[in-house]
C-alpha cells in the first residue's frame, strides 16, 4: 500500500462502513483533521445520520459545512491537515437539485484534486448495481454519479470499496486486465 | 484461508450463487449437516425457490425451519454438527413484518454467535448497492440490513461474496487500510 | 492472467466502465475486430449511449446488429478475428420484450460459446445488488439475467469487474472456498 497515498477515494454501498472506514484511513495522517460534510439535515432522518457520524468522530475535528461548492472548500483547506470529503453522492444530488450543471462541477473538483494540496479522503456510494430505476431523473442522476466515481476514482492513489464494514482494495490495481 | 473456521458469512446479490457457494463451504464439515431455513413459503415464487434449493441439497440435510427466533435454533443446534443458515435477509425481513425489535435480535444473535458450537455458514444478501428506494420502509430495511451484515462480518471468521457465481473472499483481509 | 483465454465475461453495475474495460481487453487480440451490438436505438437516451461508445472505439471495427439471435451471430463471426458483444443484458431484456423463451436461448448460447471460435469478450451488468424490485417483471429479469451470468461466467476464461472504472478480477478465482 502506498503510505504516502494523497488522494484516497472510498466507495461502497448504503451502510457498507464507508464512513468508518474512511476514518480509519484518516489515522495515517497527523492531525488536525478537517472534515467537509456535504449533507444537509433537510430531514429527520438525515439529521440523526449526521449526528451519528459526529459522535463516532468525537469532537477534535475541524467542521466545514459544503453542500455545493466542494472544489472551493478543498482550495480553502489545501495548506491545513488532511480532509475528509463525506460525500460525493450527497454532494452531486445537492448539485443536481440546485440546478447546477454537474458536469462543470466535476471537472472543477478533478482540476483542484490534481494541484498540489494535503491529503484527502473522499466517501462516495456505489449506486449503479442494482435493476435500472424507472424515474428517469434517478437514471440520470446515476448515470452522473458513474462518470464522477470514475472520473474521480483515476484520479486518486488509492481506492477502496467498504462490502459488510470490511475493506477491499480496488487500487493500486492487484491485476492488468 | 483458515480451515478451522467456524463462522461463515456467506453475501452477494440476488442469484448471485450465494446459497450454492455457501453449500460448497458446507462440504468442508462432516455430517450430519442441518440447515436452518428463515424463509417460509407465503406464495408460489418463494415455494418454487424453496424446493429448487432443496432438491440441489439433497436429502442428507437436517431440517431446521425458524423464521424468527434464529438465536435459539442456533442455540438448540450448536452440539450437533455444521448449520447452514439461509438466510439473513429473510430472516430480517420476517422480523420486521412481525414488529420485532430488530436492534435487539441482531444483537441476539450475535451474542449466540460468540458462544462455543459447532460450524455455522450464514448467507446474507448485498442490498445497498442500487438508487436510493423511494420508499420508507425500503429505506429502514436497507439501513438494519447493512447494520446487521457488518456486526455479523465482524464476528465471522470468513466472509465471502458471490459475484456472477464465482467467489471473491473479503475476510480474512487482503490488506490492511 | 491466461494470456490465452478465449471467453472472457466483463460485468459490473451501470456506469461503471465495463465497455471501457472490455475494449481496453480486446487490445490483447489482433484486428480486425467485430463488435456485436444487442442494443436498439428505441429511444434519445439509448441511441446518445450508442453513439458515445461508438466515437470511442472509433471507426475500424466491423458492426455486427443483433438484439435476439446473438448465438447465431456469434457462429456466423466464429472464423473472424475477436468479438466483442456489448451487452447481454440487453440481449436479454429485448428476448424477453419479444416473448422468447429465455432459458431455451442461454442455453444455445452456451452451446455456442462452448464450440471452437475466435476470442469473445461478452459484456454483462451485475443487477441483483439493490433492494428487491417491487415489480414482478423486474423481479423475473433479474432472476434470469442472474441464472445467465452464473452460466456464462462458469464458461468463461476469465472473468472481470468494475467498479468506479477499475477492474477487479473474479476469475481465474484467487481462493478456492
């Protein structure tokens, strides 16, 4: 495993442990720690989510609140301690149901991941394995989400995928195809 | 690959080849084998898998029809030799419709899993991997769901995904993250 | 890695770059190559996704269209250079739209793919790792389209995954259960 991985990407699905293992990947890094939460508590059931990842933290993280402008939060933070960006998949439905074009937003977040900056580990969702959704607005959505996880997924030194809260290693590649 | 395991989580998709692996797993342990089945016959979709799983067991298999109280028949069953459970999901699922506290049963069933007995295969499903359901409960079903495969991931001595039929081993780790 | 392997299965979740990945496998074979084509162009959305992977794999392939006899095709191009057939989950949604029997036509198919050929890198989707689909035709395609996989994949040489655009090898099995 590269130990001095810069950019580590975990994906995985609905409560597969991405959060937690997102954290223990954090470890590795001397703090302080930042931690850009994209989520917004629009409901309850959003509310007790964050909560819960607050408590599972603890408290000595450096909170920055982001719905929609990731890139420049990444910016922003650049010369502090590592980042942990959590999600991608909330923060691309924030895009989408802003109105904003998400394909610009991407590509502004692979421009600020390629400069230099410290470390950052992002949680985004696998999405796409399951029977094509009927709405039409979900296919979109996950058809937008494949291209981000791909697109941000080769861009990063390391990727993981979080399967029952244990870890599996997509990159470095194990094998060439 | 330890070959003194004795806890076996068993995961993947839906006809992913789960149940089979978990049979083939099975084969490593002398009879008589029991198999715990969770799933009860409600209408003619379940019946026909029901009776394919069984015919491609055998007639060698101990009999263990529990869609509830899986603790118990685990506790029942531990002296005598190697259970097959399946599987998790519906076993969750049955819960649920009967207004059983959930959080409460899978911790049940994590304290029968951390006491001496013999071998125990546990076939669960993969779930979170698709869009958001639309639907509530869907929702709170998904959240235990994953909640319960991690707890039960995290006591097991193996756990295997079935990808198309063929086995891809997540315990022990390849890696450390 | 058999650098001689002749069926080789490409599967993964939607977007997740399996046309990509199963191209990038075509480059092992020397042209010229034959790219068979499941997919109609019944709607904008469909014919914009054909259109993306064409312009991709740019203009000296040979085009073969085939949404229901892809047995058929596949004996017509056994002589020929590799194949590619891009998808099979196609395939078997534009069966079951025209009312074929599907079990009757994988099975052909695996008759076909087990006689002498040219190389075939089949691309396939893993569909059955969401919530269970509340319509009972969904319910019924995703059985089946798992049955094929499971056939196909036992056939094949190799078989790989991807997710967030990288490959993860299934087959030839790292560990045996």
């Amino acid at each position: 495993m590269a130990r001095d991985a810069r950019i580590i990407l975990v994906t995985g699905g609905a409560r597969s442990g991405k959060s937690a293992l997102a954290e223990t990947i954090m470890a590795r890094f001397p703090g302080p720690h930042s931690y850009i939460a994209t989520a917004e508590a629009r409901d309850d059931e959003m509310a007790r989510r964050i909560a819960q990842h607050r408590a599972r933290r603890g408290p000595d993280w450096n909170l920055i609140e982001e719905p929609l402008d990731l890139p420049a939060a990444l910016t922003r933070s650049a010369g502090q301690g590592a980042r942990l960006v959590d999600c991608l998949t909330l923060w691309l439905s924030n895009l989408m149901a802003a109105n904003r074009p998400e394909d610009q937003a991407i590509g502004a977040l692979c421009d600020t991941l390629s400069r230099p900056s410290a470390p950052v580990v992002l949680v985004t969702n696998e999405l796409g394995l399951g029977i094509v959704p009927e709405n039409r607005l979900a296919r979109r959505f996950r058809d937008a989400h494949g291209w981000m996880n791909q697109v941000v997924a080769a861009r990063a030194d390391e990727v993981w995928m979080a399967v029952s809260g244990l870890p599996l290693r997509l990159k470095p590649e194990r094998e060439i195809p």
